[in-house]
C-alpha cells in the first residue's frame, strides 16, 4: 500500500481507514495532526502498529503500587522556643539584700543567686526554736502521771483489805465505804494527770511546728533557681521591695529547644512525623551557619483555615565559649526526612 502525504497531513483516506480501526470519532483536524505519530508503516507499505494507552477502569487493574522513595522537605523561617522557661519569684516580702545574678549567666538547679533581708525572721526562728526546745522537755516529764498512778493503786489495796476484813467482822461499813472515795479521788486525779501529760505533748508538737514554719520562712528568703539554665532577664535589684508573688529574674532552658514550624496536610502523613528526623540550620552572623540535629516530637491536634498544621522538632543546642549558640527567637531553616508513599 502507498500513502501519500499532502502538507505534512494524512490523506481524507488514510483518515477514514484509521477511524475504523480505531473504532472512534476523531475530528478532521486531530486526525490530520495526530495520524502519522501513530502509524508506522514498514518500508514494503505492507503493515502498520498503533500505540495506544489503556485507560478507564482497566488502569486500576494493572497499574502497580507507587514505590516508596525517600526525601526531604525544606521549611524557611521556622521559629525557635525556649520549651521550658522558670520564673524566679519571692516567696517572702521584705528587702533584697543581695542579687548575685546577671542576664546570660548559667546557673544550676538549687544555686543560690539572692537573699532578701531575713535578720527579723531569723531571730523569730531562735525565739521559736527554744520554745520548741522547752515544750519538749515539760512534756516528756512523766513524774507526775506516774506518781498518780502509784496513788491509785495503793488506794485499790487499802480498799480490797477494808473488803476482806469487813466480811470477817473487823471493819465497818463506814470504813469500807471511806476507802472506795478514797480509790475514786485517786483515780480522778491520775486522769488529772494524764491530761496534763497529753497536754504537754501537744503543746511541744506545736512548738516544733511553729520552729518549723520560722524557719521555712528563713528558706523562703533564699532565692535559688528552680532548674538548670541561663538567666533570660533580671528584673529587680539589689535595695527593691518585693511582696510576696514579685518576678524577681527569669530562667530558661537552653541546652534543648523546639523548633516550630508548618506543614500542609497534603504534604505528609503526619501519623508518620514523630520520630522523624530533622536538621536546623541557622545564620549565626559572624560565626556563620552551623546546623543541629533533632527529631520531630509532635503537631498540634488541629488544622488550620489554610489546611496547614504546626508541628514540633527538638534540636539539641551546642555552646562555643561556655555559651549556646542557638536562641529563642532566632530563625531557622529546618530539613524534614519524609517516606513518600
């Protein structure tokens, strides 16, 4: 067979014969660009092939799964937090009489770094203290309960005698009925005493405790910091009077931050986020960029108007000079490692 190409178009009937074969309708013009890319004709003109794609429910049934493939996604201007943050408050009012702090020091959990004037309160707890000591000693004296109690039970003997010898004939019932008020006004009076006694233990029990709330109080007046980290700001001085509840300094934690940032939905599978590992890079200025590693620890329990969700990486900081790099505050670029499904 010979074709006959005519402006670089298939012929009106090459069109027909290849609308029949096909077995759909194609308009002139398509046919006309379209014809020849699908046709190969050997060099004989005894044959021809058409390559046509398989569409409609039978992709389904023949197309193979995606194959999973690693990557990374890239976030700008992520913001870095200070996840732990402390507030130094006084806990007693009064005068401070030392601040020994300053804004970027490093301090330790438990480390002094003040004092508010505590002269008062100290003597308080002296005077409390023997009190203390003084209740302790009335109340462990059982002298009294114990001689009580010897006076009772002679009391008990002279009765049962008065009893034995009543049913021989040799005492009166005058005598009998003398020694059984005698064995009750013993009796009242070791009870007397026994009150006494519990009395006293319970006064010394409040003693110690009113030694214990003065010198809580002393303790109260030491400022020390809550937890390990770098003072962020001081806000009193040395000299100030505080109340009770007054933000004196601010601690936080640097030393592991959180960096959050965004993610459309579309994305990733945020089922799969946590764990996963990130990389922080940061412009430091004149040191220049440095990166840290971290992973992703959660995203928020909801989705934004723009379908975007927030999700948290933690980033272990680094220090140069005794003094971390990376700061609250600071923008970062954040690398996410994703398995695309």
């Amino acid at each position: 067979m010979r074709h006959t190409r005519v402006n670089g178009n298939a012929t009106s009937q090459q069109i027909s014969i290849l609308t029949r074969i096909v077995g759909i309708y194609m308009s002139d013009t398509m046919s006309r660009n379209w014809v020849w890319p699908m046709m190969i004709a050997t060099a004989s003109g005894a044959t021809c092939s058409l390559l046509l794609p398989v569409t409609g429910a039978q992709d389904a049934r023949v197309a193979n799964p995606p194959i999973a493939q690693t990557g990374w996604l890239t976030f700008d201007q992520c913001l870095v937090v200070a996840p732990e943050s402390y507030e130094i408050t006084a806990k007693e009012g009064g005068v401070i009489a030392e601040l020994t702090i300053r804004e970027n020091d490093l301090v330790k959990s438990g480390q002094s770094i003040g004092q508010i004037d505590s002269e008062n309160a100290e003597i308080e707890r002296q005077l409390a203290g023997m009190q203390a000591q003084m209740a302790k000693s009335e109340a462990s004296d059982e002298s009294g309960v114990r001689l009580a109690k010897n006076k009772a039970d002679d009391a008990a003997l002279h009765l049962e005698s008065s009893e034995e010898m009543q049913n021989k004939g040799g005492a009166s019932t005058f005598e009998v009925r003398q020694k059984k008020l005698a064995v009750e006004h013993e009796n009242w009076i070791l009870k007397q005493k026994q009150l006494e006694y519990a009395k006293r233990q319970l006064q010394a029990k409040h003693s110690e405790l009113a030694y214990q709330l003065a010198d809580l109080k002393v303790s109260r007046m030491r400022l020390n910091s809550p937890a390990t980290g770098v003072v962020n700001r001081v806000d009193r001085r040395a000299g100030e009077t505080v109340t009770v509840g007054n933000t004196i300094a601010k601690v936080i934690r640097l030393d592991e931050l959180r960096v959050d940032f965004f993610v459309d939905i579309k994305q990733v599978d945020l089922t799969s986020l946590p764990d996963q590992p990130v990389t922080i890079a940061a412009d430091l200025g004149v040191t220049g960029n440095k990166t840290f590693a971290g992973k992703i620890t959660g995203y928020a329990s909801e989705v934004g108007s723009t379908g975007k969700v927030r999700v948290s990486a933690t980033v272990q900081n680094q220090q140069i000079n005794d003094r971390w790099v990376l700061l609250p505050g600071m923008p970062a670029v954040l690398k996410l490692a994703i398995k695309s499904q």
